[in-house]
C-alpha cells in the first residue's frame, strides 16, 4: 500500500510467475531498466537499445519520460521510464505482453487516483511478512498527530460532549494527550525530548525521522522526530489502541468528554503497563524551541564547513577559529546543501 505522490513507491506487477517491482509516482507507473527486462522477459541491453531508439527517433521526449532520484528505499540514484515508455518498448519487443501490462497499470493507476492507495490482496494473502508490514504502515499513518486528531475530532462529532472545536481547552488537551504518549514511551515530553536529545555533534543531530539529506529547521523542533524506530513502533501501537477505543466509544453512542478520554487513557497506559504522565512541574516549550535552534545553528554551519571543504576541529569551532569564514557559508542555501549530500549518498 502506497499513498505519496510525491515519491517513487512500490508496487508488485506479476508475470509468468513472476513478481516483478515497478513503482507509482503521481498518477502513472514508472519502472526501471532491470524491471522492464524482466516484464518483457529480455536482457537489459536490448532494452537499453529500445529505449536509445525510442528517444533516438523522438518517438518520446527523453526529458518527459525519463527521470533519475533516489530510489524508494535509500538515497541511492536511480534511473526509473514512465509507463508511455515501458509500453513502447513492449510493442518493440513484445506487443502481446506489452498489452497485458497496459491494462494492468491502467487498472492499477485508476484505483490509485480513485482511493489514494493499491493493494495486492494475492500477494498479502500469501505472504504474512508483507501484510504485518502493511498493518504496521498502517498503523504509523493512524497515529500520525494529525490522523489522531481528526480522528478524535470525529469521535466528538458522534456523541455529546464538552468538545469546542476553537477553544483553548481542546488545544490544551491535544498537546497534554501528545506528551502523555510521549511520556508513556520515553519518560519525557515533547519539550523535554527534544531539550535531552537535540545535539549539533550527532548525527542529524539526534533526528530521526525527516524528508530530504538534513533535517530541517522545522523537524528539529518536534519532539517524536527525535524518537528512534522501536519508540516509534511502540507509539503506533499505543496510538492504534487510543483510537480503537475512542472510535468504539463514539459509535456506541456514550457520551465523551475530554476529561473522560484522558482519563481511560490513563487506564490504557496502565494496562500495558507504561508510566503515567503525571503534569507539569515547569514550562519548557520555549526553552526547547531555543536550545533546538540554537544547536540547528551550529549542526548547519559545521556541514557548511565541511562542504566548502574544510576539516572542521570541534574545539577550534568552540573558540571561533572558523569565524573567518561565515562570509563563505552564509552564501551556501539549505536546499544547495541537501541537493549536494543526497548527490553524495
């Protein structure tokens, strides 16, 4: 299941047997040489030569239908053919499974514009390690801040309570239901987390969840970004319990209130065993946004450093050795820095 239009994402195409990955990004299939040999059942040097023809002949625009990016599991570039293309090269070699391909990712890129997502029920049926993986996917788009939210929001909507929707009480309880899930699995806020783990000397500085090479300034200033892959987990799994029960309560027809959720959300936390959150002993949000801020500054200006090719001496940065070139790394953009390190990765 995919649902970015913005990325090349996976999708299984089977033939002869066969499962083969082709990709979707915005609302067409995309594959690479390799998969296309293997669609088509040939080498990749004739469909290399194909393809040379294809563009050679200006039966297709190269720039259009042609596109290198980092592949949809790492950073790695790589070259991906749009679905004009891959047909192109079918009805060269060939037409009869060229047309079998045609109609598949047409049925395929329909449903996708229609619903936002595909699946493979065959493949999931038979394959329990792919459909653990979509339940998880699934579940980290449900806990999502802003899925658990509108969720909630319409849990409300089901059943009389004391929810305003522009209140500053339902404000309060949406930031003091996120750091009670942040509490449950770190023992810290949001605040706190990033004040314990925002550090210009770490990789990424501490984050681990962000788009691009670099997190940004933004990323750096939300705490679960700074959660690692087992807290995540156990995040979802906490946020999926969360809603199960909302849902089913608002369906029940019980009335809800906002002092009642964090309530069985507490029993929740109980339940599985995870501390409570017990208030707020002192007001950190400014004081995270300031020290995340504060470390972004000197993360960036040390990969600008070091981009512009210098060896940078921790101790020496400390004491303003490298002052001298602020002139050079203030002409140096964040998105020319991110284009330089996804190059490099």
């Amino acid at each position: 299941m995919f649902e970015n239009k913005d990325i090349y994402s996976p999708i299984i195409y089977s033939s002869s047997g066969d499962d083969i990955e082709v990709f979707i990004k915005g609302e067409t299939v995309w594959a690479t040489q390799m998969a296309i040999a293997d669609i088509f059942e040939t080498d990749i040097k004739s469909i290399s030569l194909q393809i040379e023809n294809i563009f050679k002949e200006k039966e297709l625009n190269e720039h259009e239908h042609f596109q290198t990016a980092p592949s949809a599991t790492s950073t790695n570039m790589v070259d991906y053919y749009s679905f004009d293309l891959i047909t192109s090269v079918g009805y060269r070699v060939d037409s009869k499974k060229a047309t079998q391909f045609r109609m598949w990712a047409t049925q395929v890129t329909t449903q996708f514009v229609k619903d936002g997502f595909v699946i493979n029920e065959e493949l999931l049926r038979s394959d329990p390690k792919k459909l653990n993986a979509l339940a998880a996917k699934i579940r980290e788009l449900r806990a999502n801040e802003k899925n658990v939210y509108a969720s909630v929001r319409e849990c409300f909507k089901l059943a009389a309570s004391d929810y305003e929707p522009s209140s500053d009480e339902v404000r309060k309880f949406y930031s003091l239901l996120q750091d009670k899930f942040h509490h449950a699995i770190t023992k810290m806020t949001s605040s706190k987390l990033i004040i314990d783990r925002a550090n210009h000397v770490e990789e990424q500085m501490g984050v681990n969840s962000f788009k691009g090479a670099l997190p940004s300034k933004s990323e750096v200033l939300v705490g679960k970004n700074y959660l690692s892959e087992t807290e995540v987990y156990r995040m979802h799994l906490l946020s999926e319990q969360f809603l199960l029960y909302a849902e089913s309560t608002s369906l029940s027809g019980k009335v809800m209130t906002m002092l009642g959720l964090h309530e069985q959300l507490d029993n929740l936390l109980r339940l599985n065993g995870y501390p409570i959150f017990s208030g707020y002993s002192d007001f950190l949000k400014d004081k995270a946004v300031e020290h995340a801020t504060r470390e972004y500054e000197d993360f960036i200006e040390i990969k600008k450093l070091k981009y512009i090719g210098l060896s940078v001496d921790l101790e020496g940065f400390y004491l303003g050795e490298y002052n001298e070139y602020k002139a050079k790394t203030s002409s140096v953009s964040i998105r020319e820095l991110n284009k330089a390190l996804l190059t490099l990765n």
